[in-house]
C-alpha cells in the first residue's frame, strides 16, 4: 500500500523582474509620502514555486510519494498537471477557476534589494482542501508548511484528528497566525521546525521562552542556514553539520527541500539525526542552482553527497 506524506502549503507562482539600476537613485527622501516610480525592468523570469509544491518535488526526487493539500487559480491549471506528471498526488490540489493562483512580484536592483508584492488568490480558500480525503491507512506524515490562514489552523486539526504524525512548519505564517493559536499547534503537532529567525518570531508571538517553546514542541529544528541546523529530541540538542556546496547560486526554495529530506526519512522509519542530515544534503543540492525546483538529482547522486557528508551511504 502506498504510504503518502500529505504536504498542507502554497502552490504558487514568482514572478521575478530586475532592474538595472539602483532603487536609491530614483526614489527622493523628501518624497516618500508620495512615491510615483517607474522602472524599466529588462530581465523577467517566472518561477514555479510556494512551499507545498516545492516540498513536494524535492521528495519526489528521492523517491517519495508527496501529495498535496492547496488551491491554486484558473491560471494554475497546467501547474497541477505539471506536478500530477511528476507523480504528486494531487487529488487534493483544488483549482478554483474564481480566483488567481497565488503569486509573489519582485523588483530586484543591482544591489539586491527587493521590492516586493504577494497576491494570496486561490490560498485563502486553501481550506477547502482536506486532510480527511485520503485514509488514515494511506498516510505516513504530514506537514502544515505556509498557506492561508484557516488552512494553517484546520489542517493542523485534521492531522491531529486523524492520528497522523505531522511537521508545524510556520515560517511565512507566521504573521497571520495569533500567539494563541501557534501555541495550540505546536501542542498538537509531533515536532517544530523554524529557521533561527522565526525561533525569536515564535518566541515573541506565543510569549513562551525558548525553553518553553521546546518543551510544548517536544520534538523541534533549528535550520541555521550555512551553519548547519540544531535537533531538539529526548532532551537533547545534536548540531547537524553543514553538507558543503560548490556554490551559493540562490537560497530561495533550501528551507523546503530541506523539510523534504526530513520528512523522507520520517516516512521511512529513519531517526531524526539521519533524516535531518538528508534535509542538510536536499537544502545544499538547491542552493546551487537557480529558483525552487530546477535541480534534478538523481538517487545515486543525492547518496552520494549524504555519503561525502556523514560517511555513510543513506540506503
């Protein structure tokens, strides 16, 4: 019987625009009460991404067997198709022909900076996917990664109801969820995971110290980008070293392919070490190619770089 990881999160789209200049040089101090700015943005390049979807791509790379809970919009119908083709079960990923799919539009300079805005579209109505559509039987774990509001919290519900082991991974949600409410799904969730970050956010939303934190979350990883990330388990920390890259070519998307990693060798009786080591492994992988989802490693590959790392091979 097949063994799904039910991934609760976005599906969404990045469109990305640079401008070849300097967002200082065109914006006046004096005036920022009434910015009026056009910008000629020669390079564009969309991406498919949001965190559901690129979760799920990375586990499949490793073989896993991800299905996902979202919406997306009447522009997001080929994306799903795109993502069923790859072996994602996506009997739970809704198109809803009403709303846009959500999508985040960024404005780089040459500097870096970013200005940006996120249209949520068809993620408010996220909801409206459901945990209980698949039988108990046929999940192994499960993820609540950022969606719309009332998708964060029921599903979190729905996962506890239905006895399913799952990963409360906040992160972007941070801001719409209420100090009270993170508090009840860290209690209800089998572990924690935050980048160090939103370890403080979590801390300063729910009023809990970081020794309260832990212990409701029982179970909790602190990604610490390129220092590796820190396991919390039976009452002790373990520090997961770093896997080396060749290149930093761009971060977006490393949170999730991490959590892939982990949540492979959950759904695979793997203990937590070796299975956050996997998630060091995935995260390193995307770095060091361009948007979420255009690495491609295979198997070997992946064991490969888990082998180099820790010294032993995976499977």
């Amino acid at each position: 019987m097949t063994q799904h990881v039910l991934i609760s999160g976005s599906v969404a789209f990045d469109t990305i625009m640079v401008f070849d200049g300097y967002f200082k040089d065109h914006i006046l101090p004096e005036r920022v009460h009434q910015i009026n700015i056009s910008m000629l943005t020669p390079e564009l390049k969309r991406e498919s991404g949001g965190c559901a979807a690129n979760i799920a791509y990375n586990l499949r790379l490793l073989g896993g067997t991800p299905a996902i809970l979202a919406t997306v919009g009447k522009d997001g119908a080929e994306y799903a198709e795109q993502l069923g083709a790859m072996g994602i079960d996506t009997r739970q990923l809704l198109v809803l022909p009403e709303f846009f799919t959500p999508q985040a539009f960024v404005t780089t300079d040459k500097a870096a900076n970013q200005i940006a805005a996120f249209h949520p579209g068809a993620m408010n109505e996220a909801h409206r996917a459901r945990v209980d559509a698949f039988p108990r039987q046929e999940v192994s774990w499960g993820i609540a990664s950022p969606n719309g509001h009332d998708a964060f919290v029921q599903h979190c519900d729905q996962f506890e109801k239905a006895g399913i082991p799952f990963i409360c991974d906040p992160g972007q949600s941070l801001p719409i969820l209420g100090g009270d409410e993170l508090k009840k799904m860290i209690r209800q969730a089998t572990a924690l995971t935050v980048n160090d970050y939103e370890f403080g956010m979590v801390c300063n939303k729910t009023g809990w110290t970081e020794a309260e934190v832990l212990e409701a979350a029982g179970t909790m990883i602190v990604t610490l980008g390129g220092d590796g990330s820190r396991l919390h388990h039976d009452g002790k920390v373990e520090q997961i070293a770093p896997v080396a890259i060749n290149a930093t070519v761009d971060p977006t998307g490393c949170g999730d392919a991490y959590r892939a990693g982990l949540l492979y060798g959950l759904s695979s009786g793997w203990d937590w070490k070796k299975s956050a080591q996997l998630g060091s492994v995935m995260g390193a992988i995307k770095i060091e190619s361009p948007g979420p989802q255009n690495h491609s490693p295979s198997r070997s590959d992946i064991a490969a770089r888990y082998a180099a790392a820790y010294g032993a091979q995976p499977w």
